[in-house]
C-alpha cells in the first residue's frame, strides 16, 4: 500500500496529478472535473466552489479529502453543519461500509 498523508492528497487534488480520465462515483458513474475548487484556508471542507460533471448534470459545492472514506465519521464531520456544502468526498481508499452523509442527512 502506498503511503501519503492528507497534505500530499491535498496537493494532488489542487494541481490535478491524477488520472482525470478514471475518475467515478462509488456507483461507478464516470465524473468530470470541471473545476477543482479553490483552496479553503478556514473551517470546512477542503476545497470551496468546485464543478463537477456526472453523466445527469453539474454540480457546484464543496470537496473534502481524505486517505480513507471512514476518515469523514472519525473527523466527525456528518455532525458538522459546516460541510453540508460537501459535493464529493475524494478519497485514495473507500474502506467504509455505508456511503457519505452529511449533517443534514443527504448522501455524498
């Protein structure tokens, strides 16, 4: 297993050093990046006012990393209202049984 730490993901995702063309949902859906957002210095996510393409429609809000999907409950973030904005959660390994939810109940 590679190892990188959050502030490696981080920069990945903000100068787009990934494969741009693998990218899909935890159902499979292709995704598009359109824009990645911008770096979000204060509380809350880690990107703000990001666009992203599925094959339904674009979407605009905020992206959070991690290294690993479970990361989102252990940093208790479904109890923070602050990342309602959330759009995706990019993660390197999905280790968690149950999909994304936010505070507010809808899933990521």
């Amino acid at each position: 297993m590679i190892s990188l730490t959050e502030k490696e993901i981080v920069k990945i995702w903000q100068y787009q050093l990934l494969d741009r063309d693998g990218l899909v949902t935890e159902d499979g859906e292709p995704l598009r990046i359109i824009y990645p957002g911008r770096l979000n210095d204060d509380r809350g996510a880690d990107f703000r006012d990001a666009i992203i393409a599925t094959g339904r429609r674009l979407i605009k809000g905020d992206i959070e990393l991690h290294i690993k999907s479970s990361s989102w409950q252990a940093h208790q973030h479904h109890r923070d209202v602050v990342y309602n904005r959330v759009i995706l959660h990019v993660v390197m390994w999905h280790n968690s049984p149950t999909a994304t939810k936010l505070e507010n109940g809808a899933e990521v």
